[in-house]
C-alpha cells in the first residue's frame, strides 16, 4: 500500500513485438481472483483522466490484479503519432498480456478492458490470450469503418474531417483530433476499411458487458447493439444522459464492472452486472 492509500504499483518497461518499448505498471492483490487488463483511449494514457487509478484501486481490494499502460505515441511509451495504427495498439495489448502471464501465470483469469479507441486492443486479447475470461467496453469503438470511415455519421468525426487543413496539417494526416495535438494517420484510415475487430467481436464465446453514454457524440453504440441483439453472451448498458466518459457516472460504473469482472473471472456465463 502506498502513502496515499492506494495499492502499491510495481513499474515494468515492455518491448513489443514490433520494437516499441511501453510503460506499464502491475497492481497485484494477495492471492489475486483475476487481473484487469486497461486499455486506455486515444490521445490520454494509462490514468485516462483518473478513471484507471480509481478503477485499480477498487479493483484491487475486492482481489483483482489490474496493468493499465500507455500505448504506443502515449505517456511514457515509444512510438510517434504519425505511426499509430489499430495492428500497433493490438502489439501493445500483447506484449502487456505478455508481462501478465509471466509475473502472474498463465492460469490467471484475464478480463480486458477497451475504452474509446483501445476497443480494437481489449477485443483482440479477448479473442487471443489463452486465460481470456471476458470483456468489458466503456464507450469503446467497435467498428472503426461506421465510426471514423468517410461515411460516419458520428458528430465528432464529422468535426475533425471539417477541420482538416490540407497543406498546413502533416502530410500524413488525414484529420485532426480537436482539442489535442494528435491527427489520424492518413495510413491509419486506411487500415480501419479492412479492419478484423467486429469479426474477432462477433467470434467471441466469453461474456461481454458494455457501458455507453446516450449522449455520447464521440463514439456510436449502433454496431455493439446490433450485435448483442444477435448473440446472448453482449450485454449492453446505456448510462441515460450521460456523454462519452460519463464523468458523474463513473463511481457506478467501476463497481459495476468490478464486480462483474469477478463473477466473469469464477466462470459465471453472461453474469449480469
């Protein structure tokens, strides 16, 4: 336990498969049920703006491991913008189930945790890593071609295409991330149009909770929901009134998925929260 009262954090620096060298931090209960493993959003990093420590913290009393990291061209972590692609973020996903697995064991019950754009890496360890036991998405995006491709309707998206300043931006990028110094790579846009994650989704046998915004104008709930009323395992929440990040729902949403996460982690099949 720390000064603060928080739980102890150990530090680790992880090389992915491609070379990008991550910061990552392991909190570990006594003898702990599970571990959650935190994939944070586009343009923040492993605190996503107080959400994981608070997470961690819960988590770790009711006996849960947690590793939260920065991705690539995030916090601490290697990488540049300009390089940032959903097959890098997944890299990063690996290599931090990687460093579970070898200070935890590879037994351990692993529930992924995608919020915003870290959807695509959370939903790719569920589908890979052999303890995966479940899946939680905060307003995680699920489909990248409905939610950012030329045709999204979504209204943040629509922004950062009206923003775009060819011959001022970098000239590999393709469209602004408003309020922030990150841009979506030109390569990036391209990758999303063959993009694998709503099939890795609609593949998975474990248990998968959803907790979304219904004001949420930065990420569309459509595809998740489509899909849950097609497979028994997806249960999908809205948070009425809430925004993408749903700030005054937090403290509900955390004890939610923690304690979903542990019934998730005993093997209770499409438990409900």
């Amino acid at each position: 336990m720390s000064t603060d009262g928080s739980p102890a954090e150990r530090s680790h620096r992880v090389t992915t498969a491609d070379g990008v060298e991550l910061q990552a931090w392991l909190a570990t209960p006594a003898n702990p049920r599970g571990v959650l493993l935190l994939c944070h959003g586009l343009t923040t990093d492993a605190s996503e703006h107080g959400a994981f420590p608070a997470l961690r913290n819960h988590a770790v009393k009711r006996g849960l491991a947690v590793a939260r990291f920065d991705f690539r061209a995030h916090g601490r972590s290697g990488g540049s913008n300009e390089d940032l692609r959903i097959a890098g973020e997944r890299a990063d996903a690996d290599a931090v189930a990687q460093l579970i697995e070898a200070e935890l064991g590879h037994d351990i019950p692993l529930i992924s945790l995608g919020l915003s754009f870290g959807g695509a890496a959370a939903i790719h360890t569920a589908a890979t890593a052999p303890s995966s036991a479940g899946l939680v998405l905060w307003y995680a995006v699920v489909d990248y071609e409905v939610n950012f491709g030329e045709g999204s309707t979504v209204d943040a998206t629509r922004l950062f295409r009206a923003a775009a300043r060819p011959g001022e931006d970098p000239p590999w990028a393709a469209m602004p991330v408003l309020g922030t110094d990150y841009y979506f790579p030109k390569a990036l846009l391209e990758e999303i149009r063959t993009d694998t994650t709503p099939a890795q989704l609609r593949a998975l046998e474990i248990p998968v909770l959803g907790y979304y915004g219904s004001r949420d104008t930065f990420v569309d709930v459509r595809p998740l929901q489509t899909l849950a009323a097609e497979r028994a395992n997806i249960d999908v929440r809205l948070a009425w009134g809430a925004g993408h990040g749903f700030l005054l729902w937090r403290s509900w949403a955390i004890r939610r998925t923690v304690t979903w996460a542990l019934r998730a982690a005993e093997g209770g099949a499409y438990a409900k929260p």
